[in-house]
C-alpha cells in the first residue's frame, strides 16, 4: 500500500487550458494524456464552460466540494444533474459536454481511463467505525473525501488518511481494513481493470 499525501499531488493545466488539475495516480507514470492508460485526479471548476474532449477515454466525475453542475450532451444525449449526493457518473470523456455550475465553484474526482484497455468502477463509501472490504482488482486507491481513515491490508501494519489523502495498491490486496476513531468518513473505492479481465 502507498500512500499519497493530498500536499504532494502533480498540478498541471486543462487540455482546454481552462483551469488546472491536481493529479493523484496515473499509469504509465509519467503519462501524458495522450499516453495514460488510467489517471485519477482532482480539478476545481470555478465558471461555466465545454469539458475537454478525450478520445478513446471512459470518464467517470463526482462532486467532492460544491453544490454541483448540470452537464448538457447536446439534444441526443439530454442533460445530467451532479451533486455531491448522486452516485459517480461514468460517461464517454471523447463526447462534447457543456457543464454550467449551480451556485458557485466546485472541486470534483475525475477518474479516467483508457477503452479497450482498461476498465474502472467507483464506489462512494461511508464508513462510521469499522468496514471491511475484499478487494480483487489488480490496480486499486482508496481516496479519503472527508474524515481520517485507517487503513490496513489484511496481516499488515495499519496507515492513516487524512482528507484528501489517497492509498494506492498495484496487485490485489484482498481484505482491506477501515476504521475511524471518532466520527464518520467517507472514502471513494476507485478499482482498475485490464481490459481482458474486464
């Protein structure tokens, strides 16, 4: 297990030069955006306006901060309403979207990956004590959104996440252990795929 610290994380601008992100994990390392096979990252979007378009790229975005955002498809695709209360949305990232804020600035995950080679699931977890998991994916994170989680591999010696802070697993882990010790926290579960496992 390695953790990432929320204050070590690689900023780098927008495709669209729009704004700037914070990126947490990505494989290759030191992949660009055209080159990643999966990326998982941290933006702020402070007005309204078009997403970059990533070809070949499965997108999926949750609200960590904010009162969220409508995103329009266009006529054949409608529109979405992302709040922190709604489930991670998976969308095609190649697809044109309009995102218009709903009261001020948000920051929001964005996990991505690359189709054919990859494939991700996102989970929103809560965690109130203790909660534990078996997890089977051959790449993995656990990102803290809020609260301070620990963490522990099954046998091994136990780490802390703070808000913001990640731990990342390159081979399956198996059972994973979270707890808190004085109130609630929440964790988004990101698991990664080849393709030809998916």
């Amino acid at each position: 297990m390695n953790v990432l610290r929320a204050a070590s994380y690689r900023r780098m601008p927008w495709k669209n030069g729009g704004g700037e992100t914070s990126e947490i994990a990505a494989s290759p390392p030191g992949a660009t955006l055209d080159t990643l096979d999966w990326r998982i990252s941290m933006a702020v979007v402070a007005q309204d306006g078009p997403f970059s378009i990533f070809p070949g790229i499965d997108r999926t975005l949750c609200i960590l901060e904010g009162h969220g955002m409508q995103l329009d498809f266009g006529e054949d695709g409608g529109k979405r309403t992302i709040t922190r209360d709604t489930t991670p949305f998976h969308f095609p990232a190649d697809l044109p979207v309009q995102a218009r804020l709903l009261d001020g600035a948000i920051t929001d995950l964005n996990v991505m990956s690359r189709r054919g080679r990859y494939r991700q699931s996102v989970d929103r977890l809560v965690i109130d004590g203790h909660l534990t998991l078996d997890i089977a994916a051959p790449q993995s994170l656990l990102f803290c959104e809020h609260g301070a989680v620990s963490c522990a591999i099954d046998g091994q010696t136990a780490v802390q996440l703070g808000v913001r802070d990640a731990a990342s697993m390159s081979a399956p882990p198996g059972i994973v252990k979270l707890s808190t010790s004085h109130s609630s926290a929440a964790v988004y579960l990101i698991q990664l795929y080849p393709a030809a496992s998916a």
